[in-house]
C-alpha cells in the first residue's frame, strides 16, 4: 500500500511563501502523475497543480504565476512552492499519486494546513 505524507504547511501573512513537500513510500511504476488538491472550509476539494513523471505541469488559472509544481523521480517526492500567498489560499492541501491504464490506481496523502492570515 503505498502512502503518502505532506509536510510544510502553517501559518504565514499574506505576501509570504511556503514550500510543501509530499512523499511516497513506493511508487510501483514509474509513468505516473502527482499533483496537489485543495480543500477550503465549507467548499469542495479542488485542483491546484498536478506533475507528470515526465515533468509537464498544469496549474488552475488562481495560482498560475505564484505556486510552482517540481518533482524528485529518485525521492519519489513532489513539491509546491507557493509565492505571493492570499488569505484565499488558506485551505488543508492534499498530496495525490495517480497511476494511469494498466493500474487505473490513485493515492492520497492526509494533508496540510495551510493558513494565509496577518
């Protein structure tokens, strides 16, 4: 079973940075996409940006320019450095490990807080 565990977030004023960090135990096959969701309180989890193993990145249109999305095949780790943060960024952020066709498989990490508050 593969596990996933995020760290890295807390609390930062608007305007500052953080860095999150997702690692897996394994990764059972090496084309695969990780990315990082977003869940604020009373709304539904979202996409922020996901990360081929190829290196292709996708952002929602909300962060593009401020959060950057990078990944370490050999630490089997992902990573989201986010700039410019706004109180609208406050939200638990969760790690996913998706493998595409034959394994059809995805995994989640328990998240991370992040709060954006002076």
């Amino acid at each position: 079973q593969v596990q996933l565990v995020e760290s890295g977030g807390g609390l930062v004023q608007p305007g500052g940075s953080l860095r999150l960090s997702c690692a897996a135990s394994e990764v059972t096959f090496s084309i695969n996409t990780m990315g990082w969701y977003r869940q604020a309180p009373g709304k539904e989890r979202e996409l922020v940006a996901t990360i081929t193993s190829g290196g292709t990145a996708n952002y929602v249109d909300s962060v593009k320019g401020r959060f950057t999305i990078s990944r370490d095949n050999a630490k089997n780790t992902v990573y989201l450095q986010m700039n410019s943060l706004e109180p609208e960024d406050t939200a638990v952020y969760y790690c996913k490990l998706h493998f595409g066709p034959p394994y059809n498989t995805e995994y989640w990490g328990k998240g991370t807080l992040v709060t954006v508050s002076s």
